[in-house]
C-alpha cells in the first residue's frame, strides 16, 4: 500500500465519521409546517366542503327530477363558481344541459367533470357514470354531425367535434 492508498483510507474513514455525526445531530429535527391540529383543521374542512358539494348536488338532482330545471340551473351555476374543481358541480350541470337538449354543451361539461374526476369512468366506484356518459356522447356526435353536414366550414364545431372524441377515446379505454 503506498501513502496515496492510505491518505484515501483514512480521508474516507472521516467522512463516514463525520455524516454519522451530522446525521445523528440532526435527527429529529426535521417537522412538518403544520401542526398536528392545522392538519385536522385542514382536512375537515376539505371533508366539509365535500360534503357541502354533495348535498348541493343531491338537491340540485331532487330539484331536476322534479322537472324544475329553472331553478336547477342558477343553483348549479352557482355551485360551480363556488367549487370550479369540484367534479360532482360539472356532472350536474351536464345532466341539466342534457334535460335541455343541449347535449354538446352537456358532454363538454361531463369531459371537464371526468378530468377533474376519473371515478366517474371506474365501473368499481359507486360513482361511476359510464353509461350515462356513453348515450350522452353518441347524441351529441350526432348532432355535431348534422351541424357540420349544415356547415361543413366551422371551426368551432370541428373543435368541440375533437373534445367529444376525446372524451369517447376516455370512456372507451376506462375500466367499464
């Protein structure tokens, strides 16, 4: 061995010495920002402002199935400027658009609701939508179809044409 091999020995020998030193120094120290009663703050009001979310859906639906859709409509309006990234909000209000006859309005509203939301496209959530959104795609391909056959040069519907596909290519490749 010759005075470099040993130089390197013992140079590595004090590192190892030293990180065991400053890890053992260090231990412990390292916390979160939150306190433990911020994260239960935090995570009850994220829980009550799901549930809120649902509640509000639950009557908005009570009010649909009731064929009162004037008074739907507002409320999930509403619902959605409140909690933009809330995928129960987007659902509902594509179930309003749909009851109105407006399905490419409804489906785009159901494409953000499943981005924000892709439990709505697994058949093993109680909250899956599939089939609803299956139907709901198929009537609104139609109708763009017979818009752009009316006018074959239309930007927008050529765009929202795209949207419903991918939305279709979503449903298509979900687990249903």
């Amino acid at each position: 061995m010759d005075w470099l091999d040993r130089i390197s020995i013992w140079a590595i020998v004090i590192l190892i010495i030293s990180s065991f030193a400053l890890i053992s120094g260090h231990m412990g120290e390292a916390r979160l920002d939150k306190s433990l009663q911020q994260q239960k703050a935090a995570a009850t009001d994220s829980a009550a402002a799901g549930g809120e979310v649902a509640s509000q859906v639950r009557a908005i639906r009570n009010l649909m199935e009731a064929g009162n859709l004037a008074k739907a409509e507002p409320l999930a309006e509403e619902l959605l400027r409140k909690h933009p990234y809330e995928g129960g909000a987007r659902m509902v209000m594509g179930d309003i658009y749909m009851r109105k006859q407006e399905s490419v309005k409804g489906v785009l509203q159901y494409k953000e609701a499943v981005d924000l939301n892709p439990d709505y496209l697994d058949k093993k959530t109680p909250s899956f939508q599939g089939k609803k959104l299956k139907v709901a795609v198929r009537e609104a391909l139609a109708e763009l179809e017979a818009g752009l056959v009316r006018n074959p040069a239309d930007e927008t519907l050529k765009k929202e044409r795209k949207t419903i596909y991918y939305l279709q290519r979503r449903i298509a490749g979900s687990c249903s």
